[in-house]
C-alpha cells in the first residue's frame, strides 16, 4: 500500500510530523537559506544570452558621429535653463525639436496634494516624434529623460541623437523622444494620457490629452545623464512592486556597451575580476542582494518602471563618474544608436527571454527555475507548522469527544457533522476582527483626510497617530480576546 493510504504508514508520518515539526522547521529554513546564497556562485548561474534572434545586437556599423553638436546642445541648454530660472525650458526644447524636423508636442498635468489641499504642482512634458518612412505608424520606441537641471547633457545627447536618427531612412517604428518635468510624477501623467489611463482620482492628478501619438510602444530606455564624460552605464532594471523587464533587454545593453569600451554596472558596483574565487563570490551575493532589497522597496529605480504598467519592456541607464577611462558623448550616442537599431529590428514583443531572474553579475543570471528551490525550503516550515498544528488538534478532538469513535464504527449523525468545533468557533472572532482591522486601515486615510477639522489636527498627524492607534489596538486583541 502507499504511503499515505495505509493506516499505520499514515499514523506514523502524521507522528512524526507532529513531534519533531520544530526541528524539519529549522532544517528546512536554515537549508533554503544555504541554497539561496550559493546560486551566486559562479557554479550555480548561468551565463546571459540573446534569446532574440531578431535583435541582432552590434551587427551593423555604429555611424553616430555628432559629438560636437551635443556639445553646442549643451552649451544652449545650459543658457536656457538659466533664462528660464530653475524652470524646463520647454519653449527652447519645441524649438530645437522643430528645428531638426521631429513633430512636437507638450502635455500639461497638474498634483493637487491628496493631503495638504493648498500646494499644487504644475508641469509640462515635452515629447517629440520622428515618424517612419517605411511603414505606418503601429509600433513605437521611446527615448526618456527627467529634467534635472544637473541632466542637461543627457537632453543634449537626446538632441543630438534626433539630428542622427533623422537623417537615416531605415527606421521600421516610430522614435519618441520624451522630456518629463518633475521626475516619476511627469512619465505617469504621460503615460497615463497616452494609454488613455486616466485616474479615478482625478482630483488629485490631472493630465492633459495628448495631441499626438505614435504606435504601439514596444521598447524604451530611460537615460539619466549627469555629465559630457562617464566612465560607465549602471543599468537598472527594477520596476513598481518589484517587477521587471525582459532579461534580453538587459542583455542587449550590456552586449553592446563593450564594443564602445563602455562598462556597465549593477547598482553600482562593476563585475568582479576574480570571479572564481571567494572575492567575487561576495561581490556577486552582494549585487543579487541590493537587487532584492530594491525589488522588496516597491519603488521603481528610475522612470522606466512605470512603463512596466503597460506591458512595455524599459531600463535606465545612467552615467556613472568614477576612476578610470572616461568616454564622451560618440561613445554614448552609439551605445543608444546601437540598442535603438536592434529594437528597430524587432517583428514582435519581447517574449524569447526570462521576465523573473535574479542578476549576480551583468552577465549572469538566476532564472526562476533556479531560486524557486530555495524559496520552497524557505516557505515550508509555515506549511509544517500548520501541518502539525492540524494534527494536534484533530488528536485533542478525538481525545475528548466521543463522536470520533462513532465517525470510526459508521454512528455519526447529521447533527454531529454540522456541530461547529469548539477549537474552530474559537478562531471565528479573531477572523473577524482581523478584516474589520483591515477595513479600518483601508479606509482610514480618506476619513481623515476629508474630516481634518474634527480632530483639531494636520493631515500628516492624523495619518501618523490614527495608524498607530489601528496597529496597537490590533497587536493587543488576541490578548484581550483570550481573556
């Protein structure tokens, strides 16, 4: 007979569990837990690769050579962001956009404060569009940049890269080149109106129509620049709640920077030399680390994680400064041209590669196959525990109610089937209570929020202190309901 189908295999087993549930709880903690830091070793990932054929990465001739011209765009957006006192400068951005022959367009959106009614927040997003020669208008990829008035050499760039892209007539999508105004605030209100996503709570964010539009968005890449020289691109992958783009376009950037000479960098910190030995071995456990505490965060590493919302892959690269050789805008404008070709070649979405991978390295990865064993072991002294607690109480029961043996001998009557356990009518106020604590704190924020006055307290108090009262009175119910 099975295991489980036997009786006295199915006593034994259930004994087992029951009597030494703490100690498998531990071992199977503890054992996924070792599992878990030996896949950074270099023996327990596996190298990255191109799924998709179609990309082609570095396989045409990088022609971008109007490294002076970003200087002069540099040179002018400096000028005006001073005339315009701290502000974008949208009216120079339309000029210039106009000027190399992209359609341009602006969006306004507007932050009413959810809890401090009197401050508002005005902004304008400026996007321009090089329309294909070669096909209609169905797909798209994006250029991005925050305006910072420390990222003026990215916009530079951006601009420089226009005039390049404008003068070649291979492009199969639509480019967009998109300048947010205040950072993460600006790419959800564009987004938003270009999907047609508009939020039910219109009063707190406002966003303008569009008044023009390109393709489907396939692709896009975030670029935050600081300087005319780097010394590498960290490329940040992470989106909103932890989410994150096709490992090929990770891939893609970190194939083609070093025909550039260009380094790329994982939160930071570049790949260690020595990868075999214990060195490197600490170095990889630490960048997959920093990779889950910033999924664990929910926030987006740059402005690309809200494209993520819509089903479209995105990365930032950013210019890190640092000791070594630097590289100036040709280096970096090829770079971009370069991954702006391969997406050029895409016949469909990004599907070939892995949506859940962990990265040790720029040029390793852990697939969700392989931490998927780890995290079992890790989750499974919950299963054991509620495994062995069922087992006592089922054990209790049996003890001291004698409709256990008449179960067994075929006695039972409906009306013993239907009685409700006195170990079960326990739990029922906990379960209950636990919702309307839920409830509570769900709702709790709009009510004060909209009766400020009632307490005689500011917005960011009441939320502070009512939360607080909601988790002390939750943290001592099982106490008091014991009694």
């Amino acid at each position: 007979m099975g295991l489980l189908s036997n009786p006295k295999s199915r006593e034994k087993l259930t004994s087992a569990v029951s009597k030494h549930s703490n100690t498998l709880s531990c071992l199977c903690y503890f054992g996924g837990f070792i599992w878990f830091l030996a896949l950074a070793n270099i023996n327990m990932n596996a190298g990255t690769y191109i799924s998709e054929n179609a990309l082609l990465p570095g396989l045409v001739q990088p022609e971008f050579n109007l490294q002076s011209d970003a200087s002069r765009f540099l040179n002018e957006a400096t000028n005006a962001a001073t005339n315009s006192r701290n502000l974008m400068p949208v009216l120079w951005l339309k000029e210039k956009f106009t000027e190399l022959g992209l359609d341009v367009y602006s969006q306004n959106f507007t932050l009413h404060h959810p809890i401090d009614k009197v401050q508002h927040v005005h902004g304008e997003n400026v996007y321009a569009i090089l329309r294909t020669s070669r096909a209609a208008s169905n797909e798209a990829v994006v250029l991005s940049l925050p305006y910072q008035r420390s990222s003026l050499p990215g916009v530079a760039l951006a601009l420089a890269l226009a005039k390049s892209f404008r003068r070649r007539d291979y492009w199969a999508k639509d480019i967009i080149f998109l300048i947010t105004d205040h950072g993460q605030l600006g790419i959800q209100a564009w987004l938003d109106s270009y999907h047609h996503h508009y939020s039910a709570h219109e009063s707190v964010l406002y966003v303008g129509e569009l008044k023009g539009r390109a393709g489907s968005i396939q692709a896009a890449i975030n670029l935050e620049v600081f300087s005319e020289k780097i010394t590498a691109f960290d490329v940040r992958p992470e989106g909103l709640n932890g989410q994150l783009p096709n490992l090929d376009l990770v891939n893609l950037a970190v194939k083609l920077s070093p025909r550039e000479g260009l380094a790329t960098t994982l939160h930071g910190k570049a790949n260690h030399r020595a990868a075999h030995s214990f060195d490197g071995y600490k170095h990889s456990l630490s960048v997959m680390a920093s990779m889950m505490l910033t999924q664990a965060t929910g926030r987006p590493s740059g402005n690309h994680g809200f494209f993520h919302r819509y089903n479209i892959e995105a990365i930032s690269l950013v210019g890190v400064q640092g000791r070594g050789t630097t590289y100036g805008f040709k280096q970096m404008g090829r770079l971009l041209e370069g991954m702006f070709r391969s997406l050029n070649n895409l016949l469909e979405r990004f599907h070939q590669s892995f949506f859940f991978y962990l990265l040790p390295t720029t040029n390793r990865y852990v697939s969700i196959g392989m931490y998927m064993g780890p995290f079992g072991l890790i989750a499974a002294p919950a299963l054991i525990k509620v495994l062995a607690l069922w087992i006592k109480l089922s054990a209790d029961e049996c003890a001291s109610d004698t409709g256990c043996q008449e179960s067994a001998t075929g006695g039972s009557t409906a009306q013993d089937i239907t009685k409700i356990p006195a170990s079960l009518s326990s739990l029922i106020p906990l379960f209950l209570m636990s919702h309307l604590f839920g409830l509570a704190i769900y709702t709790m924020p709009n009510w004060q929020l909209w009766h400020p006055l009632y307490l005689n307290m500011a917005p960011p108090e009441m939320l502070v202190y009512g939360g607080l009262a909601v988790f002390s009175v939750g943290l001592f119910f099982p106490r008091l309901a014991g009694r």
